[in-house]
C-alpha cells in the first residue's frame, strides 16, 4: 500500500490510523531519508496508542519507552557502531515483549526482526509531499 502525505499533520494522521490496528507485539521497521518525517509518523502511532507524553527522537539513547493503552518502545538505531549494543539495552525483550516496537533506520540492522515486522518507507517527493509506504500489514487500513 502506498499513500501520500502532504503535510506534517496529514504524515501524523496516517500514524494515528496504523496505530488503532496495531497489537501487543506488533514490530514496525521505519526508513527514510533525515528530514523525512519518521517521528511525525511515531507521533501519531503513539497518540493512537493513548501515550500523553511528548514523543521525540531517541537519537541518542536508542530507545525511548512510553506508557499509553500498551507500551510503545521507540528505537533510533541511526547512530549505533555496532549490534551487539542492542544486545546491550535488552533489544529482544523489546521486540518480543509486550508493548509495540517501532524502530528508525529499520533497515539498519533488519537481520534482527522478525518476519511479520510492518515496513513503512518514506520517501520525499518535494518539500512538504512523502510517499508513505506500508509492507507486510495484514489489516485494512483506510486512509
């Protein structure tokens, strides 16, 4: 499925419709170039999972853990030299456990997900319009 988004509002509105299909366990692998729109797209994932805080990249810390309806585990693995630093900080507990797992940069250590994680790519068209697009969701999503 692909859709486009031409604002940071509409990228946060389609996360918000993922999110109310999304359950326990439920990985996503998030890829796209900087400046995409990846954290628009957790934001509105965690607002559809009821999560109040304020949601940001997890740059520095690989992962940013929220409480809402079901924990949502936001990973940023962009910066990481090496895998075995998620070993480190209790990746498949993660992945495995019981909240939702989205990961930024995905694709950067993909050999770690499991076979039913979601894959949503973002590519920029132009400055405000992305092409969103979702690999591996067995639900309907209606956009």
């Amino acid at each position: 499925m692909k859709v486009k988004s031409n604002s940071q509002e509409m990228t946060f509105e389609i996360g918000l419709k993922i999110a109310k299909l999304l359950k326990k366990g439920d990985v996503i692998s998030l890829n796209g170039d900087l400046g995409a729109g990846k954290t628009h797209l957790v934001k509105g994932i965690a607002k559809g999972l009821e999560v109040h805080e304020d949601i940001t990249s997890p740059t520095f810390t690989i992962v940013n853990e929220y409480d809402g309806k079901m924990p949502l585990y936001h990973f940023d693995v962009y910066r990481i030299s090496d895998i075995s630093e998620l070993y480190e900080i209790g990746f498949e507990e993660y992945i495995y456990g019981e909240g939702v797992s989205v990961i930024e940069w995905g694709n950067l250590v993909e050999e770690l997900l499991p076979d039913y994680t979601i894959k949503i790519n973002i590519r920029i068209l132009d400055d405000n319009t992305r092409e969103i697009e979702i690999l591996n969701f067995n639900k309907e999503l209606i956009l």
